[in-house]
C-alpha cells in the first residue's frame, strides 16, 4: 500500500537523538574535560541524557503539543540533568567545579532547547506556507464535537492536519461506514475521527478491525452527553488492569508542595509591593463614597466543597442580597470607586490574604457563592470536580472569556470545561501562562469585567 502522509517525524526524532548528544559531548570536551580529565564521563552523560529524556517523555513531542508543554519537558529534564551530572562527579570524582557543571549542563539544555523550538515552529510555518508535513484525514459523524473538529482543522492549518471529507451517517449506517472505509483506502488517508455518539459498540469494534487490518490511525470523539473530559490512567493491582477515569497531578506531594510554595511567594511579594500601600488608599477612597467596610467577606465553596470567607474590595453599597444575586452590567449597587476597581480587577487584591492563609490559590477555578454553587451542583453535570483542588483567584476559563456574570447556561458548561482541563494537566508553566494572561487581559480590558 503506498504511503503519502508526509510525515517526517521518523526522521526528525533520531536526527534529534543524534544532535542532542552530539551538543553534549561537545561541550563536555569544550567546557569540562580539561578539569575532569575522565574519558568515560562521555559515555555516562549520554546515557543519562537520553534515560532521563525517555522518562520525562523530552523527545514526545507531536504536531498538537502545545508549547507550554514543551518548555515544561524541558524544565523537568534540565533539573534531573543537573542533578544526576552533579551526584555522579560529586561522589566518584570529587569534582570541585561546581560552576563549570552548571555552565555545562545550562549550555547544553539552552542548545539543545533551541534547536528542539526551530524545528517545532519551523514545521508549523513549513505546514501553513509549502502545504507539507501534513496528515490527510476524515471524521465521521456530524454531532456538535465533531463540527467542532472540521472547524478546528480547517482553521489550524499549522497542525499539519488536511480534513479531506466529513461523513454523516444518516440513513443505512453500515452502508454508510463501508463507502467510508473504501474512501479511505482509495484516498490514501492517514487518520479517521469517528465520533461515538452516533455509532453503537458493534460498529466501535468494527472501526477497530478496519484500522488495524489496514495501519490507518482511530481516534474517537466522545459523546458531549459523557464526560466533559477524560484523562484515564491505566493501573494494575498485581496483574489486574484497573481503569481511574481521572488523574489529578495535584494530587501528587511534590505538586502540592511546588504549588503552595509558589503560592506563599506569589501572594507575599503582592501583600508587600501593592497591597501595603494601596489598601490605605483605597480605604480612604471607599469610605468617602459610602459607608461601610472597606473590605467585602463572602462565603464561598472550596477545596473538598468547604466553605471560606472570601475578601474582596468593597465595590457596592451595603445590600441585603449581596450573597445572593450576581453583579450585573449597569448594576446601580456598584460604587463609582467599584466601577473603576471592578474593571481593573483590583477588587480581587484582597484574596492574596486568602491564597497565604491556605484556602486559596493564585491560579485555580474560580469559586463561586455558595447559594449559586448549590444551583450549579443540581443543573450542571460534573460541576463539583472542580472541588478537586483549591479554587483560585484566576483561573483558565477566565482567560478564555468566561470571567464575571455568567449569562447562560453555555458559559457555565464551558467554564467548568475549561476548569477540568485546567485539574487534569496542571504545571507550574501553566499557572504562570495564567497569570501573565490575566495581567495582559487586565492591562487591555475585558467585555465583562463589570
């Protein structure tokens, strides 16, 4: 069967592998052998190159990895990098360099780091300018996930994704399936799409049969009445294979840890550098306006669905259904002060004091008032996993557009999409994407920051 795809990464991946250690030896010449004199050490800092980038998956990187992914794989391997190269010259050779490892190991990274982003975003300029590097593939169905994708293909051409036909499967499935698999064969397509929910389990398995019998690549969109996400990790209980249909990496000690760490920081240099000034201020400034407190208290649902007191600025004249009714655009109990801080996002200032008591993050979904969490929890599916984790001061759904009132039910179905994504593939590098997101979002203004 004649192959077309255009696919490179055969050759990119082991050209990678060659580069990478070639860079490596290289500079251990350059830089260290002089000092170290050890002629074995190019054997083991090669092998502990390439063992640390098959475990922290540095050479996974594929067409749809996203860039903030790639800089986090870098991070790991660097960090493991410098530790191995330091523990073995350390306790065997006591070597008494300890800048000239450093130079080393941040020099190669730096290089071989380059080299890795030139190629990533050189194939996806090549892709969108020459039409190469690209994958010709199919969907079939035509439910809302799978309009979704054609859309997604056909206006991100820099993927390397070609969407050649969509197939419906109105009237005779199967007659419809078997022109799909004979398209397929005769067009030379590399990947099909099929989404479930408009194919029974008999047809799932007869998707299966066809892909692996002819080497075509199946993947399957799920049905919009399942799960909004799933991150499934296999396990086995001696040789037993168990399925957890969610993995957390905040539930992972060391995750915690950074995480809370980075937190403590984030919120005392905010608390210190702003907070110490402008809280005086803007006291003053509130209580010329109205009277009242200078800081609002809410209750709102956390981590484990437990309730906190939030604090914010106060924004609104004293009312008795203020734990109760959403802000809305013109509210006539916003403040002309609130007006200004609501649509800075300085209002939310205070809640630095909520992430350094320790029921808050910087980065997190965001929490909600604990009468509309009620709501929510009865009216939207999968709401309550966003309880999974600390709630947050920002959040991923916020600097996707779905910050402040929500207007209908769409905007609390995405916001709770996007806080699940956010629970299933936490990083540092995100959190920290996030929040320069937020002081952009923040700087330029946003529609419903009222």
């Amino acid at each position: 069967m004649k192959n077309t795809t255009g696919r490179y990464s055969a050759y990119i991946r082991p050209f990678s592998y060659v580069l990478d250690i070639v860079i490596i030896n290289v500079l251990v010449y350059i830089i260290l052998l002089n000092n170290l004199n050890v002629l074995n050490y190019y054997l083991f800092v090669s092998a502990s190159w390439l063992i640390i980038a098959w475990n922290v998956g540095f050479y996974e990187v594929y067409r749809y990895t996203k860039a903030i992914e790639i800089l986090s794989k870098i991070l790991k391997q660097y960090v493991l990098f410098v530790i191995v190269n330091f523990a073995y010259l350390g306790l065997l050779f006591e070597f008494s360099e300890p800048s000239l490892m450093f130079q080393f190991t941040t020099i190669s990274v730096f290089l071989i780091s380059g080299a890795k982003l030139f190629v990533y975003y050189f194939l996806k300029r090549f892709r969108v300018v020459f039409g190469g590097n690209f994958r010709r593939v199919v969907i079939v169905g035509e439910d809302k996930n799978a309009i979704q994708l054609a859309d997604f293909f056909n206006e991100n051409q820099d993927y390397g994704y070609k969407l050649i036909k969509v197939f419906n499967l109105k009237g005779n499935k199967k007659d419809q399936i078997e022109n799909c698999f004979d398209f397929v064969l005769n067009n030379n397509i590399d990947e099909v799409y099929c989404s479930l929910s408009e194919i029974s389990h008999t047809l799932v398995n007869r998707f299966i049969d066809f892909s692996d019998n002819n080497l075509k690549i199946l993947k399957f969109l799920p049905s919009s009445k399942e799960v909004l996400s799933r991150n499934i990790v296999y396990e086995y209980y001696g040789y037993i294979p168990i399925i957890s249909l969610r993995h957390i990496p905040l539930d992972n000690t060391a995750n915690k840890i950074v995480k809370r760490i980075f937190d403590l920081i984030f919120s005392s240099i905010v608390i210190l550098s702003v907070l110490s000034w402008l809280t005086p201020l803007l006291a003053i400034l509130i209580k010329i306006e109205s009277n009242g407190s200078v800081f609002f208290k809410q209750k709102r649902n956390g981590l484990n669905y437990l309730e906190f007191n939030c604090y914010k600025f106060r924004s609104m004249r004293p009312n008795e259904v203020a734990d109760l009714e959403q802000v809305s655009k013109n509210d006539p109990r916003i403040t002309k002060v609130g007006k200004f801080i609501r649509k800075t996002s300085i209002d939310e200032l205070p809640q630095f004091f909520n992430v350094l008591i320790g029921n808050m993050s910087v980065v997190g979904p965001r929490p909600h008032m604990v009468s509309h969490t009620e709501m929510y929890a009865r009216s939207v599916d999968k709401f309550m996993v966003r309880h999974f984790i600390k709630p947050g001061i920002t959040g991923l759904a916020q600097t996707n557009g779905y910050r402040g009132e929500i207007e209908s039910h769409e905007d609390i179905i995405n916001r709770v999409k996007y806080d699940i994504f956010y629970l299933e593939n936490w990083s540092l590098l995100l959190d920290i994407k996030i929040i320069l997101m937020t002081i952009l979002n923040a700087i330029k203004g946003e529609e419903k920051a009222y």
